[in-house]
C-alpha cells in the first residue's frame, strides 16, 4: 500500500510540471501572436487632382558646333608641323605637311615624258597627213600623251593629301604628334571645334515627339550656373526612335552663350498647356515587372491597386489611371503592409507634407 501512494504521488508530480510547461508555452506564444494580427500603423494621403505643369525636363550634352579630328591622307614623315594649341585659325590654314620629295620627282618624270611623246605626235602627225605611216601607230603615240596627262593629275592629287589644312575656321586643339614623326591616314595630329556657337544634344521619351518641333524655343539651365536660364532653337531631331531605349535624340542650337563642349545642361520644354491629375509620393509607388501598384486603404483594408504613372516631379508621381480622387493612398508603411492585410491609420497628411522616406514601422 505505501509502495502505490508513493507511486501515485510521482505521477502526480509529472502531470503538474507537464501541466505547467504546456501552459508556459501558451502563454508565451500568446503575445507573439497578438502582435501579428494587430493591424500595420500606415499614413495616408486623400487623393485628389493637382494642377500640373506640362514641363519636360531632359538632361543634355553641349556639343561644338563643328568638329573634326585632323588625320592626315597618306602616309609619310612630317616635314611641317604649325599647330598652334588652343589658337583659332581660318579656314585653308595649312596646319601640317608631309614630306612629298619623292612624289614632286615621280612628277617631274612624267612631264619629261609628257614633252616627248608630244613631240612624237606632232611628228606623226605630219607623216600621217602625207600617208607616211599608218592610223593605229598615230593612235598609240596620241593615247601614250593622254597616258602621261593622267599620271600627272594622279601624283598632283598625292601631293596635294600630303598637306593637311584646316576645313573650317575654328580652335585647335592639343597636337598629339611632333615634327618629323613618321604619321599614318590612323593617326590624330591635332582637333579642330567651332566653338563661335555650340549645339545641344539631349533625348526625350518617344511619348514626347509631338512636343517637339524644328524652330521651338526651348530653356536650358548650364551646369554650374543652375539659376541662369539660357535659350535654345531645336534644330534637328532623329527620324526614328532608338529601339533600345526608345527615345528620340533631338538637337538644339544655343543662343547668346558661352559653355564648353561636353559640358552637362538642364534642357526644359514646354510640352503645352497645364493639366490637372492625381499626384502621389515616389515612396508610396511599389514597382512590379510589367506595372506599378500603390496601396489604398478601403474599409481598414490594404488593396494594391495597378496603376499608369506620367511625368515625374522631384519628390511627386503623376497617376495617369487606377486612381479616383478621394483614395486613400497608403504613403508610409508601404513595406510592411500585405495585401487583404488590416491597416490602422495614425495621420492623414497633405501631399506636401508626405515623408520621403519609409517611416511607418510598429
């Protein structure tokens, strides 16, 4: 009998430690789960149409107005060389020269040998006149001359490649050769750019191709000098859009001012009138592969809503489509919250007013 109550009462030791940890565990899970459930703290702004201006902005490239790299024609040892680095000079200037001695004497050859079957032919011409020789020997000697007349053309012309000129009036740049080096039509002598007036590369989404049109005048902000705003002409734009990018390259011609080539500008074009649409925070936009969603609150529940975004402001989205003024857009924790998932709105904020960054943790 003593050896069941001792046995009962070991058992009855076990059931209550095992009671005890079963319901520590609980209670400790219990927390733990509430927290998962308890909705996400989220900010949110009120949809509503903003008036919008109808600006592109594009970044661009100050290119000279004319440019060319000097190479020479033909190969050769330079015999002149009168570069002046970072002058200007007109155009014909005579910039470089390769020695051509042997082309002046393969010349002077030739003209000897013109002279002579000149002469030839005057002499077959009169024995021709009195039947003293046949058609075809007078022939032979007449196409010999015409031969020589081409030899001479052909070496004047080497002669003349051997000069390198300036092909416009210009500033030269650095020479990247000396006198006397021996040169090839691959190597660089010097760069020549008309800096008088300089030009301005940029590229526009094709959406924008209707806002572009030869003779627009457009605004251009220069590097440094942010605040001066400077004017433009488009002049040119490609035919057809890169199929990479599918962008449209566009060129324009500054007016009354003073820039380096490559250096970067601010181009800025007016694509018409003022519109009004819906703006959101770059923040409360989650990008997906093929569309972009923002999160509307709708009963205390996060609804992830596609939608067609427009222009780009510095901080602000345009929405083109998916959203009704009057939303409610999620614009802080965007990243905690889960779609279907319960969201607890702790401020609605002005559009202004919406945080750049992600701040809507629990």
């Amino acid at each position: 009998m003593a050896f069941f109550n001792k046995r009962f009462t070991i058992i009855s030791i076990i059931c209550l430690i095992l009671e005890g940890l079963y319901s520590c565990k609980h209670e400790s899970k219990s927390p733990k789960a509430q927290k998962e459930n308890s909705p996400t703290i989220v900010d949110v702004i009120i949809a509503e149409a903003q008036p919008i201006s109808n600006i592109i902005e594009a970044n661009g490239t100050v290119i000279a107005n004319e440019y060319v790299e000097l190479h020479p024609e033909v190969s050769g040892r330079l015999s002149f060389l009168k570069v002046a680095e970072g002058g200007a000079v007109t155009m014909g200037t005579i910039l470089a020269k390769i020695n051509d001695a042997d082309l002046r004497a393969q010349l002077n050859k030739t003209r000897v040998q013109l002279d002579l079957a000149q002469t030839t032919v005057s002499r077959y011409k009169q024995l021709l006149d009195v039947s003293g020789i046949n058609q075809s020997d007078y022939d032979i000697a007449v196409n010999a001359v015409n031969g020589y007349k081409a030899d001479i053309q052909y070496t004047q012309s080497l002669i003349e490649k051997t000069v390198i000129r300036a092909p416009f009036t210009g500033i030269v740049g650095l020479r990247q050769v000396s006198p006397g080096a021996y040169v090839t039509p691959a190597s660089i002598i010097a760069t020549l750019q008309q800096v008088s007036q300089v030009k301005i590369d940029f590229t526009l989404p094709e959406a924008y191709g209707n806002a572009i049109k030869n003779g627009s005048i457009i605004d251009v902000s220069l590097g440094a000098n942010a605040d001066k705003i400077e004017k433009a002409v488009i002049i040119a734009t490609e035919p057809g859009a890169n199929t990479d990018t599918r962008n449209v390259k566009v060129r324009a011609m500054l007016q009354n001012a003073t820039v380096n080539p490559g250096a970067f500008v601010k181009v800025y074009i007016d694509e018409g009138k003022n519109r009004s649409s819906i703006l959101v925070p770059t923040n409360a936009i989650i990008p997906e592969d093929k569309s972009n969603q923002v999160i509307v609150l709708k009963n205390g529940i996060a609804n992830f809503i596609n939608v067609q975004t427009g222009n780009r402001q510095n901080a602000n989205v345009e929405i083109i489509s998916g959203l009704q003024p009057g939303d409610s857009i999620v614009v802080t924790g965007v990243l905690f919250a889960r779609p279907k998932a319960k969201l607890k709105v702790r401020s609605i904020k002005k559009l202004n007013e919406a945080v750049a960054g992600d701040s809507g943790k629990n």
